[in-house]
C-alpha cells in the first residue's frame, strides 16, 4: 500500500491545525514533522511544543523527521510530544546502532535519512534495526525544492537491498515530489511519500492528494 505523508513545512502554520484536518480529512496516512535546527540545515522549523499542541488532536501518526545535530538530545521530548516514527539522519549521529536503540527503546518506530549524497552503504550493518529509510530526493533545509533525479537509481537500488534480505522496511522519499513524478517514485520501490508544497501550496488541498494518489498508482 502507498501512503501520502504530508509534510507540514508547507502548512499555514497560523492554521496548522486546521491544515492538518484537511489533509486527514482528504486521506493521507501520515503527517511528516519536519524539525530543523538551523545547525544540520540551514532552516529553523518548529520544535516539540508544537508537535505537542496537535496530540490528541488528530488521528494522523506523527512521522517526526529530524534534521538536527545531535538528536539523541531530543528524543525523549519527541516521544512525550506524540512521535510515533522518529528519523535520524546519518550525517548528523556519530553511533548511529546505539541511537537507533534509544529510539526503539520508548516504543516508536525508528528510521535513518540520507541525504542525496550519502551512499547507501551506511545502511550495511543497521538495516535489520530499522523500520523505514528515508532517501532524501532534495538537500534538506526547504520545502518547494525540484527533485534530483540521481536519487531514482538509488530508490532502486534500497529496494533491491531490503528484497535480497527478506526485509520489511518501508521507503520513505522526501522533497520535490509531485503528481509528475509520484509514479517514477513509487515505480523505483518508494512506498511513503512525502509531499509538502504539492499538497499545502496547491489551493485545494482535496484535489491535491486525489491527483497524487491516482497518479501514484496508475
Ligand atoms: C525538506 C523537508 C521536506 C520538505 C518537502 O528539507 O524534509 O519534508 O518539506 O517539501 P516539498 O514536497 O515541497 O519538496
Ligand atoms: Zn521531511
């Protein structure tokens, strides 16, 4: 099954509740926090209280992609803020085996990103502890970025990896998705799909996510 996770860097943050009502109200399956720290990417985002505010709020799992140094620091917070799935990036964690425990140890699902750059052979020796890998298909840091097409044969290539050793793990793709190149994605072996300001910026968010989804599966 395909799910759209919506991310909210995209989302009237004035109204983000209500954003956030629509896109569940609309039939996407996640909602993907993005939290920056202006250290890993060159953007600061929301931090836990935010995540917070909308517990209990929505029925939406709250798929928490962190791009900040040093996550370790913060987990906890994220967990108590409502986190369901937490993501770390590579790039960002010294010990990743061991904050890929911690994770799991508060009973959230736990996942590493890449970014476009960094080869999936980090993935060689941590792959049976996680539940999803997320492939950056943009630079980290914006919403509204274009999608860099060498992160295709990568997709590919992921799921070649998780299939050969019997895995279940989902593939998360994140940046520059839209109803143009959803197909290729999921096509490549992405089955959690981020969109962001094809979905929030698009002036009928309903149509929106119709549009992607027929087109994911066509
Ligand atoms: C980029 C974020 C993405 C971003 C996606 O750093 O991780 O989640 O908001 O936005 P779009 O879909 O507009 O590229
Ligand atoms: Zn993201």
């Amino acid at each position: 099954m395909i799910k759209l996770a919506p991310s909210i860097l995209s989302a009237d943050f004035s109204r983000l509740l209500e954003d956030v009502k629509k896109v569940e109200e609309a039939g996407c399956h996640l909602l993907h926090i993005d939290v920056m720290d202006g250290h890993f990417v060159p953007n600061i985002t929301i931090g836990p209280l935010v995540v917070e505010s909308l517990k209990g709020k929505t029925q939406l799992p709250f798929d928490v992609h962190l791009m900040i140094e040093n996550p370790d620091q913060y987990i906890k917070d994220f967990v108590k803020a409502g986190a369901d799935i937490i993501t770390v990036h590579s790039e960002a964690v010294v010990h990743l085996h061991r904050t890929l425990q911690f994770i799991k140890s508060h009973g959230v699902k736990a996942a590493i990103s890449l970014n476009p750059a960094t080869p999936l052979n980090v993935l060689e020796y941590v792959l049976e502890d996680l539940d999803m890998v997320l492939l950056m298909t943009v630079n980290p840091g914006f919403g509204g970025q274009g999608f860099i097409p060498s992160t295709l044969p990568k997709i590919k290539a992921l799921k070649e990896l998780i299939t050969t050793r019997g895995l279940n793990i989902d593939i998360q793709v994140d940046g520059g998705i839209k109803a143009d190149n959803i197909q290729e994605v999921v096509k490549a072996g992405a089955n959690i799909i981020v969109a962001g300001s094809a979905i929030f910026n698009s002036g009928d968010i309903k149509t929106a996510v119709d549009t992607l989804k027929r087109n994911a599966l066509d």
